[in-house]
C-alpha cells in the first residue's frame, strides 16, 4: 500500500496523492499550488508520472487546490474516469471554468506588460489550461459516488463518506488487498454553519489526514455569531457600505443564510445585500440544488419552499457595469464581493470607493495572508495601493473568527478516536504547515497513534514503520506556537 505525493505534502495546497494498491494505480485529487508565484510555479511542472497509466481518479471535493490541476492532467493525456459526488461535479464546473478564464485573462494582461518593458513573449508562463480542456475533463466527470455507498472503482472498493467541509465534501475509505487506508480529504468544523459533522470514520489500517489547523481550537459557532452580529450593528449606526470580501464556495453562502437568520429574528435591521460575484452566486444555486445534505434548519427552510441563502432584502449583481453602479449607490448596504484575500475581483473598486471613509466597515469573514492586501489591512496598514492609487485606510476593520470550514485540533482527535477503535491505525500528516505537523505528532502520541508527516515527492509504504519522531530525513521544520485560537478563519485553500 504505497503512495505517492505530488502536492500537499509539507504544503497546504496542491493536493494529489497518488495511490499504488496491489498493481492499481489511483490518484486522490489533482489540485492547484496557491499563494504566491513560486508555489505557483509549481503547477507547470511536468507530472511525476504518466497520466494514461492511471487506473482511476477519485475526487475529495471541488475546491480549487484539489481539482484545480485536472484540466493539465487531460490535456497531457488522461483520458479515464474521474469519481465523484454529484455535488462536487456541479462545483468542479463553476471552479474550473472559473480557474481557466483568471489564467487566460492572467496571461494577456502579464504579457502585454511584459512588451512594454521589452521582454521576450517567452518569459511570461502561458496558462495551464483553457477553456476548452476543461469541457474535455468535465465529459469525464463520473458523479456517481454517494455517502456511505461502497463502489467498485479499477477494481478497488472504495466508500466514501460525508467529510462535512463543503458541499459534498468526502473522505474514502479504500479496501486495499493488504489492508484498509482512509484518505481524509479536508474534513469539517463541527460546528460549521452548514456542514453536518463528518461521519465517524471506520476501523482503518492507515489514515492520510488533513492537519491544516491540527495546532488550533477555532472560535465557538455561538461567539462567532455573537461577534458577527455586533459588528453588523454597529457598522449600520455607521450608516456606511458594510464590504464582506467573500471566498464564493462555502462562505459566501455561510454568510448568507447567517444574514438571512439575523434578519429574519430581527437582530440586524434589513438593509440591502448585494452579492456582487458571479461565481458566488453560481456556487450558491448549487447549494440551493444540493441542500437536503446540510445542517436541518436548512433542510426545513427548503421543505418550506423558501431560499435558506436568501435575506429578503437580497440583489443578485451580474455584471462588471452594475458592479461600478454600485459606487453611486447611496446609504447603508452589504456589498459581498471576491476575492476573499482581496487581491483581485470586485471587491478592489468596492474597496477603492470607500476604504477611505471612516463610515465604512470592512468585515473579514476568512483567513488573510499577510502578503495579500487583506492581510497588510488587518496588519493595520495606513495606505494600501488599489487600482494605481495610494487609498487610505479609514474604514472600521472587524475581523470575525469562527467560520472556517477546516477542522480545528479537537475535531481531528475526535475523527481518529473512532478511526483507531481496537487497534491504532498509522496516521500520516499531509495538506498542513510542516511546524503544524511537527506539533501534532507529540498530541498524537498522547493518543497512542503514530503520526508521520508525508514527505514531498517520496514514495511511501502506508503500512511500514514510518520515520523516527515522524519526521522524513531532511525535513526541515519551522518554528510554530503550538496552540491558540484562529483569530481569522484560515482561507480554505483553492478560494
Ligand atoms: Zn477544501
């Protein structure tokens, strides 16, 4: 029982782990390098292996850093089935579609630049993919797979179950000849606005678990609301624009129905909301499609016939030229605009128009990078460049904990306390920082598991005895507190 990762190992993104059961070759996700050029760099690399001697793909969940990589993978040449849940298929068009028109728009506008300055064409890294191949890898989607429905996928059974993320988000339990290996996927806060709680897993041999927040406890559902809900009040004495840079998959719509609650029990005054994102609003018809797999006060919402992701007052904004209109708009509004890190989409000419005025309130509903222009704000900055100009920072900047998606340390524990009923399974670390790892593997040990983080590249038995104290030779690990509250919900990688 081999694997084999070729992203998100000792990385939070890029997550593709490719499996070798027996003589069955399966590749878990094919996702996207985020978060700055030189990680990005690394998507253009060429596959470790070759893309037609793959048996199968299976797909966790459609947020871009585990599918963003698909449309490469058909392009050189994979030509198979790639499982998954219905949910994820529908969510898998909206990124992907998405991912290839940012990368040809990203294309032209760096080479025009580039010209200016008298580059060689050359020099600009063209896109990964277009349009067009994401058609081809959307005709191989097989949405087929159902929780806790076993399938025979090349040979290998394979259930998957609710991972309680996003939208039908799983994890895999995959029955291999010599034992039984459960792949976490990203799994869920359990106390998500949403998300049912993952289901608890079975007895396995092996898990490979996401640990993008294994060294944290997150902030409690009923404090979040509390702290969203003061802000909102107070931002609306303001009598300003209230700006709510959104990711379009899960949060925006967590913040949704949560404006629809405030509202509808009267504890936030019914204001407009514009959601000024396409993808956004794509994303959330599909939830609206899906919902009878959330939490129940959305399921009844839906047998009511009513839109548990509409607040009454609710404006749906789909072009460029509404969006600038909005600018002129006067008195106090929600604006819900990407990206969610702020670095590009609509949001930028929301921010430009009204950063500046002391009456406006920025609300950060998710994880900033400190090199993004989300986090030189919350890092408290005066001026922040926007569209060629210097705009200064006058706004009120709440920033709101608690709404991440990800599970924190104790919904990690509480996943392999069942995983590990009986007998211990070898746990192995991907899809986190490696000093977040590096910290976990002592709590593990507590636990009496051993944890291991999975090394870049290297292929490894999931049955053998691992690396002394977990770690792969060579490894070396950052310093990181081991414990603490997030303070802002990380970004879930692929928004
Ligand atoms: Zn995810």
């Amino acid at each position: 029982m081999q694997m084999q990762s070729f992203g998100a190992a000792c990385t939070v993104t890029g997550s593709m782990h490719l499996l070798t059961l027996g003589t069955k070759r399966l590749l878990v996700d094919c996702g996207m390098f985020q978060g700055g050029d030189e990680m990005e760099r690394r998507n253009h690399e060429d596959f470790p292996f070759d893309p037609n001697d793959l048996d199968a793909v299976i797909l966790t969940h459609a947020h871009l850093d585990h599918v963003g990589r698909l449309p490469l993978l058909v392009r050189r040449g994979y030509r198979g089935a790639i499982h998954c849940t219905a949910p994820t298929a529908a969510l898998a068009e909206t990124v992907l579609i998405d991912s290839a028109r940012l990368q040809v728009d990203g294309y032209r506008q760096d080479l025009r630049h580039a010209r200016r300055q008298g580059r060689p064409d050359e020099e600009t890294l063209p896109p990964l993919y277009e349009e067009a191949d994401v058609h081809r890898t959307l005709a191989l989607l097989r949405p087929h797979l159902e929780f806790g429905q076993t399938e025979n996928i090349a040979g290998i059974k394979v259930t998957p179950q609710r991972a309680g993320h996003i939208l039908g988000s799983a994890y895999l339990v995959i029955e291999s000849p010599e034992g039984r290996l459960l792949m976490s996927g990203d799994l869920g806060n359990r106390e998500s606005g949403l998300q049912m709680d993952f289901t608890p897993p079975p007895e396995v041999d092996a898990v490979v678990i996401e640990t993008t927040y294994a060294n944290r406890t997150h902030r409690r559902w009923d404090e979040t609301l509390t702290e969203f809900r003061d802000a909102l009040r107070e931002s609306v004495r303001n009598n300003g624009k209230i700006l709510i840079p959104s990711f379009a998959i899960e949060r925006a719509q967590v913040i949704l129905h949560t404006l629809k609650q405030l509202m509808d029990a009267g504890e936030v005054p019914r204001i407009p909301v514009f959601l000024d994102s396409p993808m956004a609003t794509r994303a959330t018809n599909e939830y609206f499609e899906f919902g009878d797999e959330l939490i129940p006060p959305v399921r009844e919402a839906l047998q009511n016939g009513e839109d548990p992701f509409r607040p009454s007052t609710l404006h749906v904004v789909p072009t460029s030229a509404e969006s600038q209109r909005l600018n002129r708009y006067d008195g106090p509004a929600i604006i819900m605009a990407g990206n969610g890190m702020m670095t590009g989409g609509r949001i930028q000419h929301h921010l430009k128009h009204h950063l500046w005025k002391p009456s406006t309130s920025l609300i950060i509903v998710s994880y900033q990078s400190p090199s993004s222009l989300g986090g030189k704000i919350v890092a408290g900055a005066d001026t922040v460049r926007l569209m060629g100009e210097d705009i200064a920072v006058r706004a009120q900047v709440h920033t709101i904990g608690g709404f991440s998606a990800h599970a924190d340390q104790d919904d990690l524990l509480a996943f392999l306390s069942t995983a590990g009923a009986g007998k211990s399974p070898h746990v192995w670390l991907v899809h986190g920082e490696v000093g977040v790892m590096d910290a976990f593997i002592p709590v593990l040990a507590q636990q009496g598991l051993k944890g291991d983080i999975v090394p870049d590249r290297q292929p490894i038995d999931l049955l053998g005895p691992g690396f002394p104290g977990g770690r792969p030779p060579g490894l070396v690990i950052s310093e990181m507190p081991a414990t603490g509250t997030s303070d802002a919900a990380r970004a879930e990688g692929g928004e």
